[in-house]
C-alpha cells in the first residue's frame, strides 16, 4: 500500500476541522471538553469505531477510547494518544476567527492539536475506504487536560499505552518537518504567601503584604534559572481590595530540564523556598510532573521506521528531543516505542495568532497513514 495514492483531500480536511477548532473546548470548562469530545466520538462511530466513554474527574472532562474493527481486537497494536483541550477561553473564536490567508488556516487550538488529531483520523479512513487491513489493531485515546499537565488521565494514558506496542502522538510537528523523539521533564508548582492583613490607608505598617512577597519570590524564581534548568512563574493571584494590605496570594510555576537529575535538583531548590520571612509565610508545593523522555531502541526503530515512509513520500523527516511537554513524555519514559510531533507543521500556537499551514495537512495524513498501513 503506498500512502501516496491516498486521494487525500485537504479541503474536505479543513472542512471537517474547522468543525472541531470553532467547538471550543478549554481545559477548564469541562462541559465544554465534552461537548468536543462528543463531535470526535460521533465521527468514529461513522467510521465504525467502537467507543468508550470514560467519566472524568478532579473537575476535568472525560475520555474517549475508540477501537477500530480489526481481526486481532484485543492484542497489542497501535495506539494514537491526543488531547482535545486547548489553553483558549470560550469566546476566542470571536478573537482568533477561523479565516484562511494563503497556505495558512488560523484558529484557536488547530494547531495543539485539533489539527493533528484530525489528520490521524482522516488517515485511518482512508486506508479502511481503500479496504486495507492494517497489520496491527488500531486505539485512539482522546483526553481533556494535557495542557494542564496530565493530572486526571496519566493513569489511563499508561494503562492503555502498556496495552499496545506503539504510540504515535499528533502534537504539532517542527517548522523544519522534524519529529519528536524525545521530551524534557517538566515540573510544575503551586505557591502560597501568607502575610497580615491591615487597613492600607490608615494603618500600612501594620501590614505584612503577601503581593509584596509573592514579587519578591517571583524574582528569586526566575533568577534560578539555568542552562540546564529553567524557572518561570506564569499565574499569580493576589489580593482583594485596593485598599487591604493583601492577605494571601498564590502562584502557579514552572521547571523545565533536559535531564531528570537537574530537574530533581531543581525541584529541592524549588521546595526550599519555603519559609517565613517578615512575618509573611511563603509555601511551595510541588504540583504535577512529567518524566524526561530519551529515546531508546525502539523509539528510534519507529523514527526510522516513519523517516522511510517520508523520503518515499519525497520529505527529509528530522528527529531531536524538545521542550514543551506531551503525553509521550509517560509512554516514551515507559519504554514503550513512541512517535511524537507526528501532527501539522504551523506556529504562534497559545497565542491569538495560531495556524496551521494547510499543505501539512495532506501531507502529514500520509505519514500517519504509512505508518499505520506498515507497523507490526
């Protein structure tokens, strides 16, 4: 089967993207989620998919698990792991509307990765509308707080994962064509101050400000980050009246390292923050983690495995480790053989400026296709 000769059609794809990109679905807004997960359900139900409604929890959305009729159901095969969560408030669209300008579609998530996801499905039916039976059973896992670091579904990604024997994730592919062969850990954090509260006109000094503190921490943050760690701080609460010295404030952060030893490094720096300064108390908590990703063996059999079907389709397919974590951060650490970056090239992507370029659409679809139709 030689994906080549797929009759994939890039505007039937946007067509049935733009769909996905105009239902909003934010990490936070849980009905929301659902509501897109609902439209992805439906389509692999008309694909003929069997699908699993898995509730959600801690305040998130739920899951769809979708299995394709295949003759070996039940034994290891392919899973593709997406999300359907995106960073954009309902109410985006009106901001970042779904327009087309030369070889780029804009709009809120069609890049992280309505985009991607959309061209994995395209690719499985056209292989069935082809009547090619894949070598091996295909799984597709669609989840609702990947943006938020995987708190409520890991468990399931890892379960479902351990039940196949690769992973292929549609996460937006490099500028250059490249994919994604290997993630950094990532840590993230929660920060408290606590200080006292006093009237800010007639009594300031009897004050201890938590705003005061949360800057000064943010600072010292900041400042620790490294070459082989980095530090940010990118929520910050605080505050209630303009005129009460601020009680509490809280804060969200971020670590980043190429290396776990630097990362559990940084996270004993992160935790021995903590303290009581000035009467104001400062509290860090660690929040949710993702392992460092290194390619192993069989990672890197599958890349070569899809750099093949690539340069069949006449495109170089670059591979490296990258920041910015991914669901294939667990399954990769699991040691499980696992493709990332395999969605639409693009950019601005959590941004109002966010596109895909619209010729990758095809293209990636291919990809996915041969590597659906030769994997075994």
């Amino acid at each position: 089967m030689n994906p080549a000769n797929l009759p994939f059609d890039s505007e039937a794809m946007l067509e049935g993207l733009r769909t996905w990109v105009e239902c909003e679905s934010p990490t936070w807004d849980a009905d929301a989620v659902n509501r897109m997960l609902d439209i992805a359900a439906r389509d692999m139900a008309i694909m003929g998919a069997t699908i699993e409604r898995i509730a959600g929890r801690q305040g998130f959305g739920g899951v769809i698990r979708a299995r394709f009729p295949h003759p070996k159901q039940g034994e290891p095969g392919i899973l593709i792991a997406g999300h359907m969560d995106t960073v954009h408030p309902v109410g985006t669209i009106e901001k970042l509307k779904w327009r087309r300008e030369g070889n780029k579609c804009y709009g809120p998530g069609i890049y992280d990765m309505k985009g991607g996801n959309y061209l994995s499905l395209e690719a499985i039916r056209q292989l069935a509308r082809a009547s090619f039976t894949t070598p091996l059973p295909i799984t597709v896992l669609f989840t609702p707080d990947e943006e938020v670091g995987t708190p409520s579904t890991r468990d399931i990604i890892e379960a479902e994962a351990a039940r196949n024997k690769y992973v292929l994730v549609p996460e937006p592919g490099r500028a250059d064509n490249g994919v994604t062969t290997g993630r950094y850990a990532i840590a993230r954090f929660n920060l408290e101050a606590t200080g006292r509260p006093s009237h800010a006109g007639a009594t300031l000094s009897a004050g201890r400000s938590a705003i005061r503190e949360m800057a000064r921490q943010i600072l010292a943050i900041d400042a620790m980050t490294t070459e082989d760690c980095t530090f940010s701080v990118g929520v910050v609460h605080g505050g209630q009246w303009v005129n009460c010295v601020a009680t509490t404030a809280t804060g969200e952060a971020l670590s980043m390292a190429k290396r776990q030893a630097d990362l559990d490094r940084g996270v004993e720096r992160m935790l021995a923050l903590s303290g009581t300064t000035n009467d104001v108390t400062f509290k860090v908590t660690r929040g949710v983690t993702r392992p460092v990703w290194e390619p192993d063996a069989g990672t890197m059999a599958l890349y070569e495995k899809a750099r093949g079907i690539a340069k069949s389709l006449g495109a170089e397919l670059p591979h490296a480790s990258f920041g910015g974590g991914s669901d294939g951060n667990f399954t990769g650490a699991m040691g499980i053989p696992t493709l990332d970056g395999l969605g639409v090239r693009g950019g601005n992507g959590h941004t109002l400026e966010e596109y895909i370029e619209i010729e990758s659409l095809v293209e990636r679809g291919r990809l996915m296709a041969g590597l659906l139709a030769t994997l075994e």
